[in-house]
C-alpha cells in the first residue's frame, strides 16, 4: 500500500500499483469544474478577501498543471450540483463528495484522494449529552442536516431510528446554515465529515466543539458526467501528486497551518 498521512481524521489515499500510469498531456483542455464553496477548509470563501481557496482548489491547480488542463470554476447548491453533472452541464465537480454507490449509478467518481471520518460538532458549552446513543435518548435534542447529504443518512440510521422524516432532524440548504442554527441555539448537533467539522471548530474559538467517537469512515472523490475521457487522467494525477506528497503537504497546510478567518 502507498504511504497515507492522518490529519485530523484525513487521510491522502492512492492506489496499489497504479503509480506506473504514465500522465498525459491534454494540450490545455478547457475543463469547467463546479463547486460549492462552503466546505472549509476543501473549498470555501475567504473571510476578510473575498477569495475562493482551499485544499481542492491547491489539489486541482497542480493536477492542471500535471497533466495540461485549463481550469474555469463555476458555483452552484449541493443539491443541484450531481444532477447538473449527470446532465453534463459542468465537466468536474468537487465539495467534499462521498464515493457511494447510488451516486455512482448518476455520475462517475475519480479514485479517492481523501479519507474522513464523520464526527459530532455540539456548541462549545454542550453538557447534555456526550455521543450518538445520549442523544438519541433525547427527544428534545434535534439535528442539523442537509438533504441527501451523507450526514443525513448517517443520523438518520445510526443516530436516530431510520425514519428519514423524523421531525428531529431539522433540513437546511447549505452546511454553514446548520452550523449557524447550531451556533444560535436552533438546533444541538450538526454531523460532518472531519474536514468540515476541524474548519469550523478551529475557527470558533470555543464556540463549537467535537464530541464522542467518530461515527463512520468516508472517501472523497470528484464527479464526472458518465463516460468521461477524464477520470483516467485525473485518476492518474492524484495518484502521482499522492506518490511524491503533494496531498500530505495540502494536508499540512489546510489542516494543521490555516486558520479559517485568522
């Protein structure tokens, strides 16, 4: 197995024996990739500049850069983002996807170039309850999710009881809007994946905090429209920026070095 580095829960992954793929050259194709940008520290706006920046953006420059691409960035919802691919409106999309298989049979997913694990973000001062079964136990307490979401799915199966219009899980078009709910006592529990939920609570100061064992384990992939001639470049890029650490110094920057919004 190639070499993988925890950070935070994240983890740069590539494949046993693909290392002898050879990089092509694309002679500067255009490739129009969308995103989310509300996913710190993968992709996100940056407080005080304006800017878009983060782990997949730096991931994304050196593949261009690999492998001779142009790269254009539009932004659109979460919700629309794997329709809109599927249709072939947008070439790549990128905001922290989890590879699973009902999403494959909409898009294609390139090899994974991350590992995170999902975890429990609670306010700062939370005291109520401690994991996944204390707050089940409480029919008070609700939840933050985005539909369709793998945070969704996983409260919905493995913290409360598989009923996905359970009234305790309060719907939100956007993970900082749950996060925000979470902040202003609107809800108690916000489940995401360890990159998201190490951005947020690194730059709350106190404000949010994580809380019991990780709740499951997820790879993150870029999508494509079924059928594209890119999966197997970029499939080979990330393998080549994982050999020669690329991905473990993303991971020292995004995860250990940045401080969102300081």
């Amino acid at each position: 197995m190639m070499k993988s580095l925890m950070v935070g829960a994240a983890i740069s992954l590539a494949t046993t024996g693909a290392m002898a793929m050879e990089l092509p050259d694309l002679g500067g194709q255009e490739v129009v990739v969308v995103t989310e940008n509300a996913y710190p520290p993968l992709q996100f706006i940056e407080p005080g500049t304006g800017n878009a920046i983060g782990w997949e953006y730096d991931a994304m420059a050196a593949i261009a850069e690999l492998i001779n691409i142009t790269v254009t960035y539009e932004n659109i919802s979460w919700d629309a983002m794997i329709p809109a691919v599927s249709e072939g409106q947008y070439d790549l999309g990128m905001t922290g996807i989890t590879i699973r298989d009902d999403r494959k049979e909409k898009v294609d997913f390139s090899d994974p170039y991350m590992r995170s694990q999902m975890m429990m973000i609670v306010a700062g001062d939370e005291d109520r309850f401690t994991d996944a079964a204390s707050f089940a136990a409480n029919e008070d307490l609700l939840m933050a999710a985005q539909p369709g979401t793998t945070p969704f799915y996983v409260g919905v199966y493995d913290v409360l009881d598989g009923d996905e219009a359970n009234p305790r899980i309060k719907l939100f078009e956007t993970f900082g809007a749950g996060v925000q709910a979470l902040r202003t006592g609107d809800v108690d529990l916000v489940l995401s994946d360890s990159t998201a939920a190490n951005g947020y609570v690194a730059a709350s100061e106190g404000r949010l905090k994580i809380i019991g064992e990780p709740l499951g384990t997820e790879d993150f992939g870029f999508i494509f429209p079924k059928g594209s001639a890119l999966v197997d470049p970029i499939d080979a890029a990330i393998i080549h920026l994982d050999a020669i650490g690329v991905l473990d110094e993303l991971n020292q920057k995004w995860f250990f070095d940045y401080k969102l919004g300081g």
